[in-house]
C-alpha cells in the first residue's frame, strides 16, 4: 500500500487533526480572552485604578494623580497602585500624560488594595 504524500494520514485510522488548526484555534481563543478582558478591564465612570511604574511612592501616585486633575481616593498594599477620582471626561488621557503606566476600571482593585496585616 502507498503512503500518501500528505504526512497527516496514518494508515488505518484515517486522518489526523493538522497542529495548524489547533494552532489557529489557540491564537482565536487567546485573541477573544484577550478582547474580554480588555473590555473588562477599560476604565469607565469617574474612578480608575492608577498603576504607576513599580517602585513608585504613594507621594509620587499623588502627583501624578493631582497633576491629572483628579483626587486621590486611597491606595493599598502598593504605593504604586491608587484609586484615583475625577468627573473629567479624558481624565484617563491626562493620567498618561502625566505618568501614569496603566490606568485601569477600579473594579479590578478589590485585591490590590487589600492590605496584609
């Protein structure tokens, strides 16, 4: 018996699943969770969590908060990481401007901003 030229069939158990579909499946599957999670996670209303470069002190958040026009709300287990608020409708725009590494829905604080005692 000839063994066809496409390596994808095996004699006997017919074909076999290409690692290129697979591949392809993973890449749409990751593309959409990643669309989620970007939606999610897209600042909406006048609080946002603020993520500033790791390091950074909480006076530091303060500033760039303040230099964005917004209030500083409360910050947590990282000086870095703060709940900004503003009513300002590009505050998310001015908090780059201003240094601010990631500005993010403050929903997603909740485990942030726990502190450990």
């Amino acid at each position: 018996m000839a063994v066809p030229a496409d390596s994808s069939f095996l004699p006997g158990q017919g074909r076999i699943a290409e690692p290129r579909g697979t591949v392809r499946i993973a890449v749409h599957a990751a593309l959409f969770a990643g669309l989620l999670i970007g939606m999610l996670a897209m600042p909406r209303g006048e609080f946002v969590l603020v993520v500033g470069k790791p390091g950074q002190s909480e006076a530091q958040m303060i500033g760039v908060i303040g230099e964005a026009g917004g209030s500083f709300v409360s910050s947590g287990r990282y000086g870095w990481i703060a709940v900004a608020h503003s009513d300002q409708h590009d505050f998310t725009r001015k908090l780059f401007k201003a240094g601010a590494f990631l500005v993010l829905n403050h929903a997603l604080a909740v485990g942030c901003l726990q502190r450990n005692f």
